[in-house]
C-alpha cells in the first residue's frame, strides 16, 4: 500500500509540474532564450579578451622554447642531469609516419580525435565525474590538439587563463588545419622522455630504429609514454606499468577496428627490446627518483620546460664512494655467491636527506634490470627487521637483561610441541623456526639474542611484544609495506614482510637520533627560472621513540662483544674509534642479504642479491652486504674528516664515546618475582611466561600462566632443555606439563 501511495503522490507532482510548464511556457521560452544569449556574448567575450594577445597557429614554426631543468648536487657544483638539455628531434612527414604510431597515439591520448573541434565536451565531462567520485583529479580531458597547444604554443605555466587561451587556439587550429596535419604537428613535437621529442627520435632513442619502421607492438610501446614520460620511462622502475599500459592501448586498437585479432595476439607476443642512451647522467637511480617525485608534484610539462634548478641533498662525495663499492664488491659476489646486484642508500638522520642511493650495481645493464631501483623495491630484510620488534618490547617494559629460552620450540599451539609435524588439524601450517647455525643455547638475554641474530629468541620477543603493536611502532618509524596486519604471523620478525631498503634505511635513523623520525627528502630546494624559490627543505623532527627505549636497541647494536661470540672480535660491523651501531639480514635460501647500520651522524644501509629472486650460494648478510657496509662508513669518514681541515662545521661526528650500560639502564623497581628474569637471571627453571603477564611483564605474576596460549610447548621444551643438560630432572611421562 505504501509503495502505491507514494506512486500516486509523484504522479501527482509530475502533472503540477507539466502544468505549471504549459501555462508559463512563453515566459520560460524567454529566460532560456536570455540565458543562452547572455552564454553566447559571455564565450565570445572571453575568446576576445583572451585572444587579443594570443600567439597565431597560422606558423606553427612559432613555438614556445622549453627550457630545460638542472638536477645538482647539495653543493650546487655538479649538474647530475640536464632534463631536456639537447632536445632531440627529427620531423618526418604523415606519410612516414606508420599508420600503427597514428592509430595507437589516437586511441592512448584521445580516442574521439576525428569526431572533435579541437575540445571534447563528453571527455571533460568524463573526467570531472571521475575525478569527483576519486576525490581527487586523476584524469584529464585533454584532447590531442589541446596538448599540441599546451605544449607548443603557450608556456607551461598552470592557470585558467592558459586554459582558456589553450581552448581558444584549440579550436582556430582545428578551423585552419586538418586532422591528419594537427596530428602530423603533435606526433612531431610531444615528448616521450630522454630528451627525444617527437616520434621519429622516440623510435630513435628507445628501439635504434626510423618511425617507419616500428612494428605494432612498439608503436604502443611508444605511444603509452607521453601520457607520464618519467613514470613510464623503459629505464625507470615501472616497466610492468609500461607494458600493461602498452596492453591496453593494442586492446583498444582491436576494440576500435585498427587492428585484427590475429595482431592483436602477435603484437602482444613480441619482445620488446630497449636500447640505453642515457649520456651525461649522474647517479641515475637518484636522478630519476627525483624527476619522478617533481613530474608527480608539478606535471611533466612543467619539469620539463619551466627552466627549473633543483638542488639535491645528494653529496657528490659519498654518492662517489658508494658507486665504487658497489661496483667493486660486485665482481667478487657473482663470482663467489652468484649475486648479480646490490643497492645503497646512505641517509643523514639528523635531517632525513638522502646523500647517496645506488639502485642497482650498473643502471645500463638491462639484461639483469639495472634500471630498476632496488631501493624503492619491496624486499623480504631478514634478520635485519628485529629491531622494531625488540623496540616494541622495550616499550612494554621488557629489558636488554631479560631472559628467554633459546630452545627448539612449536609456535602454533595446535601442533605437536616437539616440531615434527607440519600442519595442525585445520590444515595451518605449524611453525618450529631453526636458527641460522641449527644450535640451541638455552636461557639467553634479549640483548645476546638481539646482538647474534638468534631466530627463536626473536619469535619469542615478538610473541611478547604483540604482532600488533610491533606493526604499529614499525608503521610510525617509516616502514609503509606492512599496512595490512592480517598478512602477517610470527614469521615476520625472521623478515616474513616486505619493506624498501629506503624506509628501513631511514627508520634506522630513528634509532640514531634517540627517537626523532625525520622524513626522507631528495631535495634542498627548487628555484625557477628566474630564481625564485619555489619549495625548501624544513626539517620535521617528530619523536615515535622514547630515548630510553632507541638508547637500548643503540646498546645492543654497538656492543661489539654482544656479537662477537658469532662474528667474531674483527667483524666488519665493528670500526675501531667509532660509535657504530648495525644489523645483519639474511633471508630464506640466500635470496636476500642485507646491513643497516649507523652512527649518530650516518644511516647506511646495503642490500646484495639478484632482481629475479634467484637464490644465491652461502651469502649471508655478514658476508655478501657487510664488507660494502663497512667500505662506504670508512672511506666516508676519512673524507669528512679531511673536509674538516678546511670547514669550520661539518655534518659528522668522531670517536664518539660508546654508549655505557649505566647511562641507559635503570629500570624502576619491578613488583613480583619476574624481576629475575627480567633482570638477567638465567638459572631460571622455566619459561619466562610461567613469570610474567605477557601484556604487563612489570605487573604481578600470573597466577594461571598455563593460560596463555603459548605457554604449554614453550615451557615443555624448557624443561626437555634442562633435562638434556642435566640441570633437572623431570618426569615429563608422569608429570606432563599440558
């Protein structure tokens, strides 16, 4: 009955409203015919106003001169890269152009090109709701000849009035010129990044070949750049964006009848192959990182014509040192652990600037994708991801005296304790993790376990941390790639999660600055052409660590004699005179080794493996990553310290006195009996949560510490432990622990 009702009551509203509109429909008639009018003298008024001083396409010769931008280093003295320096461009008439690059540009760029007078109307409207249901503008609705526009005839700079102008000569273009000639016209002028603009030196720069003679596959290899040159580039790091764009472009070409299915199918099949031409760059890893973080601020044309000059916080010096260790430790790691890569990043952690990133052993060695940027790629850290685990625990109260069981262990409650079975009934995976050198030591402190990277200790630390909140404090130190917590299990104290070697380079940092994170940045400052400043560096300290609590982990890490009984006294984690804190990382099946380290004034961390995940042979982080670690912190301060000499301050500091146990240890009074265990006691006789609550390890003893769900295969194997070593004797037969 109700729906009934509420369908009479529109009905009714919709005759009020035809009614209305028929008595009144003269008056209405009128106030559209005004409004139109007003519309049509408004447009035209603006196309006078805006067209008096507009540039005329009757000579499209006459075009704006981009001027190119400069990437310096942080003292303003080297040029890493002249974006656009020598613009390379060849024109070639329609004809010579294959109808596929036509097809393919047409369909990437603005598919209802032939059907438009310069500005599509369905396009902008498109695009506006898109970007209003995203909330932000992700789409444009440029149309070919808009872009031809934007790019040739007027400046880059970003306002309306250049958008009005831009529609204006829009469409006197269209008026005068054919569509095959205003395509001629943007297929010779747009750019496709690595300073080639226009077709004929994109097939050039990218394929060593004419534009006549591109196949299809390449025409939509090609024809995919202009629309981001930078984030696209076939020597950045996104060539799998690169190619699913390609993909989308040939399917469109098939949707719109360009090309058959049997084209289709073979152009989707081809093997694209690139050739390098990057001449006169620096540091390219950092150089592109860079010019991608300034197309996705300001716009590609903009970066590109704007005459911009961007100082970098790269230091020459250090970017110099750490190429060479790379390249030099290189030879000797394929040789000996069949590792083809290796990338650094070097970080002040004072300020958060990045004075060095090397991506990859040889950026122009495509056949092992040297292109890629390591550093910005997720990748499994091992060992070296502990720290944020025993952070957390610190934070709980937990000390680096406290005491756990180095024992072997079952962590999924559901299977057997002794660690033979490999899944429990619901069909999970039981978890029973060996350490790196198949011992077991027994009662062992959590700064010993940290210090020698023990894998059973660690699990433990994390059980008693909570996943959660290790999750939460790694999150608020930098590290983005853990964002969804229901990925992750016990494992990911081992290094089960990806992270960047730039984020956890950089969270290390926070340890070296006694809890302050500040922000990685690559840029100082950008200047216009005319030498206004357009951004500066500021610095954004915030605290997500207490002191006590990175003094702590700063304890451990520096200690030489807390790894020494595995490293050995003379490690390449320790420098004699330095205050250096650092951590090893090896994952599964060598496929990764990693050091971070630091010292109050330097983060550096190395990674050392292969892009295709191939295992290496026996190369754990201690051998394949540290000597590189330790190379670059050596020869960087000895620099410095030659730099000193002539400068009255400089960013690092020496000989710094070693953290002292005392000036950070001095936990208040602990109320139960888990003092002992928290305090270093290791003639303790069980499991450390037959002590402690887990949650609040200085509140009172559980008094049914059975009821953690751990509690039962933990204190089992302590007790099997004890047994083996002839320090008790139980009868776990008759006296079973569950």
């Amino acid at each position: 009955m109700r729906s009934l009702y509420h369908e009479f009551t529109y009905m009714r509203y919709i005759k009020k409203l035809i009614s209305f509109a028929w008595e009144y429909k003269k008056k209405i008639v009128k106030y559209l015919g005004i409004a139109l009018t007003a519309s049509l003298f408004f447009v035209v008024g603006l196309f006078i106003y805006f067209g008096r001083d507009l540039p005329s396409p009757n000579n499209v010769a006459e075009l704006y001169i981009p001027e190119s931008a400069k990437i310096l280093d942080r003292t303003e003295t080297t040029v890493l890269y002249d974006i656009y320096e020598e613009q390379k461009r060849t024109v070639v008439a329609f004809e010579d152009m294959p109808q596929h690059i036509r097809d393919a540009t047409v369909v990437a760029e603005d598919d209802n090109f032939y059907h438009h007078l310069g500005l599509d109307f369905k396009a902008i409207a498109r695009a506006a709701w898109q970007n209003l249901k995203g909330g932000n503008i992700t789409q444009g609705g440029s149309t070919i000849t808009q872009q031809f526009v934007k790019n040739s005839l007027l400046s880059p700079e970003r306002t309306i009035s250049r958008k009005i102008k831009e529609a204006i000569l829009s469409v006197e273009l269209e008026l005068k010129y054919s569509k095959n000639e205003i395509l001629t016209f943007y297929l010779n002028q747009v750019p496709y990044g690595s300073n080639a603009y226009g077709v004929e030196a994109a097939a050039n720069t990218f394929l060593g070949k004419h534009a006549k003679d591109l196949t299809t596959a390449e025409s939509a290899v090609l024809a995919a750049l202009p629309n981001a040159p930078s984030f696209y580039s076939p020597y950045g790091n996104n060539q799998d964006a690169l190619f699913a764009r390609q993909h989308m472009i040939l399917n469109k070409m098939l949707t719109f009848g360009y090309i058959t299915e049997e084209e289709y199918q073979r152009a989707l099949a081809e093997k694209i192959v690139f050739q390098t031409d990057f001449k006169g760059i620096q540091a390219p890893h950092f150089v592109l990182y860079i010019r991608e973080f300034l197309e996705n601020k300001y716009g590609a044309a903009f970066v590109q014509q704007a005459g911009l000059r961007v100082i970098t916080t790269l230091d020459k010096t250090i970017q110099d040192i750490a190429e060479s260790a790379v390249v030099e430790r290189g030879v000797f790691n394929e040789a000996n652990f069949n590792a083809r890569n290796a990338s650094v990043v070097v970080i002040d952690p004072k300020t958060g600037q990045i004075l060095a990133m090397v991506g990859s052993r040889d950026y122009f060695d495509l056949e092992n994708d040297g292109n890629v940027n390591v550093s910005t790629r997720p990748r499994q850290p091992g060992s070296s991801f502990k720290p944020f685990a025993y952070a957390a625990a610190f934070q709980k109260g937990y000390t680096p005296d406290t005491v756990v069981f180095d024992v072997q262990t079952e962590f999924n409650p559901n299977c057997a304790w002794e660690g033979t079975q490999e899944k429990d009934q619901y069909g999970l995976d039981c978890y029973h993790p060996k350490n790196y050198d198949e011992r077991f030591v027994g009662p062992i402190t959590f700064k010993e376990a940290l210090a020698q990277s023990r894998n059973v200790p660690a699990v433990k630390v994390l059980y008693l941390a909570g996943l959660k909140d290790t999750l939460e404090l790694a999150g608020n130190m930098g590290i983005s790639t853990l964002d969804d917590p229901s990925r992750f299990g016990l494992s990911l104290v081992l290094g089960g999660g990806e992270v960047t070697l730039l984020e956890e380079t950089a969270a290390y940092g926070i340890f070296a600055t006694r809890g302050i994170k500040n922000t990685s940045v690559g840029i100082l400052r950008i200047e216009d052409r005319d030498g206004n400043i357009i951004e500066e560096f500021e610095k954004d300290g915030k605290r997500v660590l207490t002191e006590d609590v990175a003094d702590q982990i700063n304890y451990i890490l520096s200690e030489n004699s807390f790894r020494a009984p595995i490293f050995g006294e003379q490690n390449s984690l320790h420098i004699d005179g330095l205050a250096l804190a650092a951590k090893t990382g090896t994952t599964q099946e060598f496929r990764d080794a990693w050091v971070v380290g630091y010292t109050p004034s330097l983060v550096v961390g190395v990674w050392v493996g292969n892009n295709d995940n191939t295992a290496m042979i026996n190369a754990p982080g201690v051998s394949a990553a540290a000597p590189i670690f330790r190379r670059i912190i050596q020869e960087t301060y000895i620099e410095k310290q030659k730099e000193l000499s002539v400068l009255k301050e400089s960013i690092f500091y020496f000989k710094l006195p070693k953290i002292q146990e005392e000036q950070i240890f001095n936990p208040p009074d602990i109320k139960n009996t888990g003092r002992s265990v928290l305090d270093g006691d290791k003639s303790v006789t069980h499991t450390i949560l037959h002590f402690i609550n887990q949650n609040d390890p200085r509140g009172d003893i559980p008094s049914v510490p059975e009821q953690n769900i751990q509690y039962s295969n933990w204190e089992r194997m302590v007790q099997v432990w004890l047994g083996k070593n002839g320090l008790l004797k139980v009868d776990l037969e008759n006296n079973p622990i569950n």
